[in-house]
C-alpha cells in the first residue's frame, strides 16, 4: 500500500508500540508516514510519527482521523470491564472510527482482536469458521461485536491467541500466579496453546496493513506451531524469569488443579486457569503465507529477548 498514511489506534498499548516501532523504522527507510492516535499523547516515542489524540467513547475527537491516511490499523480494544464500558469502545467506538476511514478513503483496514472470542474451551487445533464463537466476558462480547465494522469494510480481522513479549502483564504474571498456587504439572503439562511474540505480532499486523493485496476476513494469528504449556514453564524457568518451581514435575489431574486453585485465593480464576492449562490452539499456519510474513523461531525462541523485562517486572510485582 502506498500514497497516504498508516494509521494505528492503540498506539500506546502493548501490541500498538511494538506496530509503531516496526512503522517507524519502515517510515525512515521510506515507508509510509505513520500516525498514532492515542488519548494521552506521549511525551517521547520513536521518531517521525505523528502523535494526535483521540479517544474511542469520544467521537468529536474522530472527526478527520483519517485523512491523509490510506491503511488503518485499527488496535485499541477495552480488554476488561463491564459490558457498557466495553461496548462504548469495542462497538460504538470501533463503528465510529471505521466510518471515519471509510469516509476519508482508506482502502484497507486490519483489526486486531482475539481467540478469546471462541469462549471457554478447549479448543483443539480449530479453522477459522470451524466452531461458533461462543464468547464469555464483556470484553469478548464486544470485541466479536465490533469486528463485524473491519470486516464489512472489506478489512482484515487478525485473532491472536496469548501474546509473549516485553509489556505482556497477563500471560507470564498469571502463569507466575498459578505455578504458586498449583504447584505441579498442570495435566501432565501437555496441553498445546496458540502463542504469538509480540514483535512477530507487529510484523504480521504491518505486513497484512502493507500487503500488495487484500486479506479479507478472519484469521488467526498465533504461530502455526502450538506452544506445550509444560514447555512454556520449562523455558521460563531455564531463562530464571519463573522461580524454579517451574520445574515442578508432580503431575496434577485437572479437577486436582481446581480444587488447589480454589483454596487459595488470588487473581487467576477458573476460566482463566483453564485457558492455560488445558487445550487452546487455532490453526493459524495460513495467515503468515496470505500475508507474505515469516513467522520467525517462534515464541519459546523469543523469550530470550524479553527475560530482562518480565524479571524486573515480575520483581515490582512481588515486591
């Protein structure tokens, strides 16, 4: 794509700073411009982008977003919170905003939302349209809702499993969470997860922005090669960002899981645990070649670059 600008919503966020970062260094190669829109505009970031303000439940602060702009990469989302808060968002916002770049003349659109939409699971190794999205938050809910706005746009809708990386506050922090409270196997520490690195995730999000051609509808975005959550923990206790009860081999049933779970309290609940500890992967081999993008050494490989970052941050958060 080429003659306007990128403009990327969520600038800030965690997945957002990774795609401003892969634009940015594109824009100084001679690439597109890039404009971020953000509620609070930084007071430092990479160099060349066009900071403005914006906010979804706002929709005066939308007007002309867009133009000037030919790609829209549309990834701010309300992650938690009751239904009309995610809904003003998710829904109202995302309607709000998509009519600003349809109005303006963007031609391609790409929304990043989520596997959570499919609801509890498991879930083993499913095609896009292979089972119903049975979503199960407030978050979830909108979030399917307002992909419907993408996608009659002709856009693209990009659902990523669990995202690693530098910035990921609920994966790893969970999993530190639930290894304290379930020491253990969890299942036999056999069950494949969809997992993507944050910086891959940028660079499928701007490669399927820039694609010489269109990739309409849904697609899973996650590595094709499912994660082991058994070696997930291995791994982050080889780096030392998990203690080394990672390594714990006493191999735990399910229910025995619960059970654990539910006499010590904490953050990770139930469902939560379970998108962890049991089956949730989605066929995504298909996107990277759509989209012209190498998936790299996937996210186990990853996780070296971001072992500095999740020991400070797990670190804060014990302290």
């Amino acid at each position: 794509m080429s003659g306007g600008a990128v403009l990327v919503t969520g600038a800030t966020g965690f997945v957002g700073s990774a795609v401003v970062r892969a634009l940015a260094r594109r824009a100084a190669a001679g690439g597109p411009r890039v404009r971020a829109a953000v509620r609070s505009v930084p007071g430092d970031g990479p160099p060349g982008v066009e900071w403005v303000r914006a906010d979804l439940t706002e929709p005066r602060s939308l007007r002309g977003i867009a133009e000037g702009c030919s790609v829209l990469l549309h990834l701010a989302a309300r992650v938690a919170g009751p239904e009309e808060a995610c809904a003003a968002v998710n829904v109202d916002g995302t309607s709000a905003l998509v009519a600003q770049a349809r109005a303006a003349g963007v031609r391609r659109v790409v929304q990043l939302s989520t596997a959570a939409v499919y609801g509890a699971g498991p879930h083993h190794g499913i095609a896009v349209g292979g089972e119903p999205a049975v979503p199960v938050s407030a978050a979830s809910r909108t979030r399917l809702a307002g992909e419907r706005f993408a996608l009659d746009a002709g856009g693209t809708v990009l659902r990523p499993g669990l995202v690693l990386g530098a910035g990921d506050r609920w994966v790893v922090p969970a999993l530190a969470e639930a290894l304290a409270r379930v020491p253990g196997r969890w299942g036999g520490g056999r069950a494949l997860l969809s997992v993507v690195d944050v910086t891959d995730l940028a660079r499928l999000i701007v490669a399927a922005g820039l694609s010489p051609r269109p990739l309409p509808g849904v697609r899973h975005a996650s590595h094709p090669v499912p994660v082991r959550v058994g070696d997930l923990l291995d791994r982050l206790a080889e780096l030392e960002i998990l203690r080394a009860g990672g390594r714990e081999r006493r191999r735990l049933p399910l229910e025995r899981c619960l059970e654990l779970l539910r006499s010590t309290p904490g953050r990770v609940s139930e469902r939560q645990f379970r998108l962890l500890a049991e089956d949730h992967w989605y066929d995504s081999r298909e996107v990277w070649d759509a989209a012209g993008c190498p998936p790299g050494p996937g996210p186990l490989e990853r996780l070296a670059e971001a072992a500095d970052w999740y020991r400070g941050h797990l670190g804060a958060a014990r302290l």
